[in-house]
C-alpha cells in the first residue's frame, strides 16, 4: 500500500504510515435539495453515497514551525484526534 499525494501548504512537512489495511463501507444517504415547495416530493431526494473507513491505524508526522496560519495544521490533528 505505497501511495504518495502530494499538496502544497507552505511552511508543513507531513508523512502519514498506514499501520493497517482499513475496512471500507459504503452507505446510502438521502441528500435533499428543494426544487419543489413541498418537502416530502420525490423531486427532493436524490440518492447520495458515502464511502467510510474503518479500523484504520496510521501514524502522522506534522512539522510546521514554518507556517503562518494559527492553529497550525499540527493543532488542528491534535484537536480533530482529541475529540474522537
């Protein structure tokens, strides 16, 4: 499982290690989106998938002494992990 992505943030070094294979499921969610006035109309609701990743490990290295914006991309992880 060797994939590289790169993106431009200036500032950030980031790596990311998978420690494991993660499950995927797909869901189906009805989005709604009101082309008619009345709410239960089948014009309404169009169907929407989601992909979700389970039982996924991985390791983050963030060093971002460097950039600019506040929080830091390293804040950010931290909080986004902390509130799980």
């Amino acid at each position: 499982m060797s994939k590289q992505i790169r993106c431009v943030s200036p500032g950030v070094e980031l790596a990311i290690a998978m420690l494991s294979s993660p499950k995927k499921s797909r869901i189906l969610r009805q989005m709604r989106r009101f082309k008619n006035a009345d709410f239960s109309h089948a014009e309404n609701v169009i169907p929407c998938y989601q992909e979700i990743l389970s039982n996924l490990r991985c390791l983050i290295w963030v060093r971002s002494e460097g950039e600019k914006i506040q929080p830091s991309l390293r804040e950010r992880i931290q909080l986004a992990l902390v509130s799980v």
